[in-house]
C-alpha cells in the first residue's frame, strides 16, 4: 500500500467521528489486535514481497546522542510512513 492508497482509504471514512479509534491487526491472519498508538516516518528495506526492516534516516539518527549506535539505512531502502501499534 501506498500513501495515496491510504489517504484514499482515509478519505472513504471521513464521515466518521474523530474521536473513533483506530485498531491494527498483529498480523495479516488476525491473530491479535493493538489500538493504533503513533505515526511516523523512516526508511524501509523489504527482503521480500511480505517483510523488511525499518531504519531510522540520516537526519533522524544524527539526531540521537550517538548516531554510531544505530544502522544506517542501507543502500536500497526507501522513504515509509510506519503506523504503530500500543502492543
């Protein structure tokens, strides 16, 4: 999926409350449901069609106190939006 698949989808639910919450699936079986807790944006390499890492950008790690402490998003990975569950 991509942003704009998103922002559609999202837009399809506009006429619901604000204050409805918004609840994401453990995994693509539904074994578990968390309420979404926050949104933010990285960079992302997929190893395959279903699964990938995420890392953290330049300017996201040169902003820790010691950048040297975490991977620099390798060659390959691309700018994502990440939704995170509470769970």
């Amino acid at each position: 999926m991509t942003l704009d698949d998103l922002r559609d989808q999202l837009r399809a639910l506009a006429h619901l409350p604000g204050d409805t919450v918004v609840v994401m699936s453990e995994d693509a079986e539904g074994n578990g449901y968390s309420p979404l807790s926050g949104v933010s944006t990285a960079a992302y390499l997929a190893e395959n069609s279903f699964s990938g890492e995420h890392y953290m950008t330049d300017e996201q790690r040169q902003a820790m106190d010691d950048p040297d402490e975490y991977f620099a998003a390798p060659e390959g990975a691309v700018p994502a939006v990440f939704l995170w569950p509470t769970n």
